[in-house]
C-alpha cells in the first residue's frame, strides 16, 4: 500500500529531470558559444557526460549499498569525515540550492523582458510573488508539488523537443564546423586553444546537471528506498540525451556570433525553423514554464536539504519541525525569506551578467558536497570489495569534481570559501544545543576558514578578485 504524500518512481524521475532540466537549456548554447566553438563543446559534453554519468553512478552505488543512510549526499560526508564535515556539506548545499533558485528567478525575467516592457522593481515584485505562491504550495506537502512539476515536466519537454526534431532540417554543417575552431573562437575572433576551451565549457555543464542529486535528497519522500537509484539512472540519461541534441541543433542552426548575443538562444533557433515568428512564442513560453517547474523542484530540494540534515543530527533541531502534511514549515520559511532577499539581485540591469555569478556560484557551492560523496563512494567500494571497473567509474567522479571546481575559477572558488564560513555562526549554537565543545580539529579548520574569508574579502575590496 502506497504511503500518503509519498513520491514513486515515475513522479521521482519527473522531479529529477524537472530539477535538471531548467534554465540552462534554454540559455546553455549562448553561454557556451562564448567560451568554445561548436566541435569543442561536443567534446566538453562527452567529457562532461562522462563525468556526470560516474557522479550519478557513485549516487546510485551509496543509495544501494548503503540505504540505511536517509540524508543521502549529506550522510555520506558525515560517515567519511565526521560531523563538521557533514554540517558543512548540507550547508554548502544548501546555500548553493536557493542561491541556484535565484538564478533560475533572474532567467525566468530576463526572458519575461524580451516580452514585455518591465522595470528591474516590477521584476523583484513579480519574482516576490512567485516564490510565495510556490510557498503556498509546498506547505501543502511533497506530493501535491510532486504532481504539479510532473505536469509542467511533461509540457516543458514538448517545445525542446520540437526544436531538436525540427532544427534537423535546417542544420548546417557549415554554421556547425568552425574553420580553425581549435584556435579561433567563432564568437568574438579571439585566439584561443582547445583545453581552455574545454575548461570554460565545465562550468555551465556542470550547471546543467546540477539537481542529479535532488533525488537522493528526497530519498526521505519516497515509496521505496529501493527506487531511489534507479530513478537517478532514468533521470540523468534523459537530461544527458536533451541536453547534447539542443546543443548540436543550436550550433549547426544558428551562427555562433548571432547565438552568442542573443538574450534567448532558443528563440533563434525555432525562429528559423518552419515555425518562424510563432517559434519564439513557443520559445520563450517553454522556457518561463520550464523555469518555473524548475524553481518549483528547487525550492521543494532546497526545503529538504537543512530538514533531512537536522534529521541526521548535524543541523540545529529547529529546522526538525513539520506541519500535518508533512512539510518542513521552518526549513521552508527560512529558505524562501533568503531565496527572497538574494533576489534584490533582479534590480541588477546586467541580468545576464548577474545570472552567469551567481550559477556560477551555485555550481561551485555544490561542488564540494559531491566531491565528499565521491570519495565516500571510493571508501565504501574498499570496504566491500567492489569489482575494478566499479572503482574506476568512482574514481571518474572525484577527479571530475575536482576538475570543475578549478574550472570554475578562483574567484568562485574564493566566493564559495566566504559562503562556506558564514556556516560557523550555524554551527557553533549548533554544537551548544548538542551540549558539546568544538573539538580541536574543528577550532582549527574554523579559524583556517576565517583567516582565508579574511584575506579573500580584501583581495575581492581591492579588485584583485573579481567574479
């Protein structure tokens, strides 16, 4: 007998390409054409995928292998370094989960621009309003959420998928083949090379598939526990396959110095398909639904994330508290009042610009939960004795975060430092309600984390650092 308000498989797979697939495939062929040429970003998406595939795999090993642990991507640092690790993971998680909603927020009317004439305070308002009305409907519970993204999941997949099956017949390989493309970008006629290329490309892929660990985040809301990894496997090869086909149609449709200035990538390519005018209807419509099931699946992932961590014991209790539907009411209102107060960033009048910092930040923030579970899933595949090739995919996975995570930069890198000690004034009051003294290991790497917040907000004061 199914549990009320519990998720199954097909609603778990839907909420994991909802959590996928969002913003970035409408906005990913501008953001890639203006940091690699068509054929070296086919090359970032299989390294990429790669990459995504053995992080996903080391997601579907540990919900296996190790069920008992319901936290899932929080667990896993906690049983590899201890609680502070734990604490750390969950809250860097989840500032880079409603960091990522104010980012889907500021596409979601960036494209609502190209519409309709809107100032920057109309926008916040408008953004305002919606996040509450997704308040509203999270507090009613998982399943009613579960099913409503369901349905924009479905409707969102519709338009992309006409663009790819119609963006067939006008594909031009000449557009996609870029004479010198190892040394000349296509975009602006800088010099270039192939690696850095690849290096600028992993940051908004990895942005892409930021959500393959939403489900086992809600590993808590489901049936079975069992269906937890298959659902992850479903959920991340249908994104892998989407993603990769709009991006090739994109690139073999539109010229690279026309994609890369565009505000909405993908109203220039059903523009110029048989649809014509009526594409970029089509075009913008899908993308505002498809970001607003995205911010739905956000908001709903980044809920869980402090609620499961409190559950596990290394987040403060007050975050314990639900209501008769079983929502997390603390976790909700928390994360909306801040989801709410970092989108005073829509006033920005460079929402492109703004939109490019803050997922990029949200990726890096991510980055270091992931590369925790990765070299869990290493240790548990030593403890039983997994087979080579299982070790080998893990393996994959570690050196693809850490690959990232430098990708990304230094200055996000910096940023996510800053981020991840804020964490501290949690964690102390934290510790206190447990009636336990920090340890010596954690004063250390406190004060590490001061003193590098420290200096990297003078390097950011003096323009040393920028992001």
């Amino acid at each position: 007998m199914k549990e009320k308000n519990k998720i199954g498989l097909t609603l778990l797979v839907l909420l994991g390409v909802g959590s996928m697939i969002g913003g970035g495939i409408f906005n990913s062929p501008t953001d890639l054409i203006r940091v690699a040429n068509p054929q070296a970003v086919v090359i970032s998406w299989m390294i990429g995928g790669v990459g995504i595939i053995s992080l996903g795999y080391s997601f579907y090993l540990l919900s296996n292998r190790r069920p008992y642990l319901n936290a899932g991507i929080f667990s896993y640092a906690k049983e590899l370094l201890g609680q502070y690790t734990g604490f750390t993971s969950s809250w860097g998680y989840w500032v880079s989960t409603w960091l990522g909603n104010v980012a889907l927020f500021i596409l979601i009317f960036k494209t609502l621009g190209s519409v309709i004439s809107i100032t920057p305070m109309q926008s916040f308002l408008m953004a305002s309003t919606l996040l509450w009305i997704i308040f509203i409907i999270q507090i009613n519970g998982a399943q009613g959420a579960g099913l409503i993204n369901a349905v924009i999941t479905v409707a969102k997949l519709i338009p992309i998928i006409l663009a790819i099956l119609l963006g067939v017949f006008v594909f031009n390989k000449e557009i996609f083949n870029v004479p010198n493309w190892q040394s000349v970008f296509a975009y602006s006629g800088e010099s270039t090379n192939l690696m850095s290329q690849i290096s600028g490309s992993m940051g908004t892929i990895l942005w892409c598939f930021v959500g393959v660990e939403a489900i086992s985040v809600l590993s808590d809301k489901v049936e079975k526990k069992e269906i937890v990894g298959k659902a992850t496997v479903i959920s991340l090869l249908i994104t892998l396959a989407v993603y990769m086909g709009i991006s090739i149609i994109a690139m073999g449709v539109v010229p690279a110095e026309v994609l890369g200035s565009t505000d909405t990538a993908f109203a220039e390519i059903l523009s110029r398909t048989v649809l014509g005018t009526y594409g970029v209807i089509i075009a913008k419509g899908g993308l505002i639904v498809s970001l607003v099931g995205a911010s739905l699946s956000w908001v709903m992932v980044s809920v869980e994330a402090p609620y499961i961590s409190a559950k596990a014991g290394f987040m403060p209790k007050y975050f314990l508290k639900t209501n008769k539907n079983g929502t997390p009411t603390n976790a909700l209102i928390i994360t909306t009042l801040l989801t709410n107060i970092a989108m005073f960033a829509i006033l920005s009048p460079a929402l492109q610009d703004m939109y490019y910092v803050i997922y990029n930040m949200a990726t890096a923030a991510m980055l270091i939960p992931y590369l925790f579970s990765g070299l869990y899933a290493l240790k548990v595949s030593n403890e039983d004795k997994l087979k080579a090739w299982q070790k080998i995919l893990i393996l994959i996975s570690i050196v693809y975060a850490i690959y990232v995570l430098f990708a990304v930069g230094i200055s996000y890198i910096s940023g996510v430092v800053i981020l991840y000690t804020i964490g501290i004034l949690v964690y102390i009051p934290y510790k206190k309600e447990l009636g336990q003294k920090l340890t010596k290991a954690e004063i250390a790497i406190m004060t590490s984390l001061l003193v590098s917040s420290l200096i990297i907000t003078v390097l950011f004061i003096k323009g040393i650092l920028v992001l």
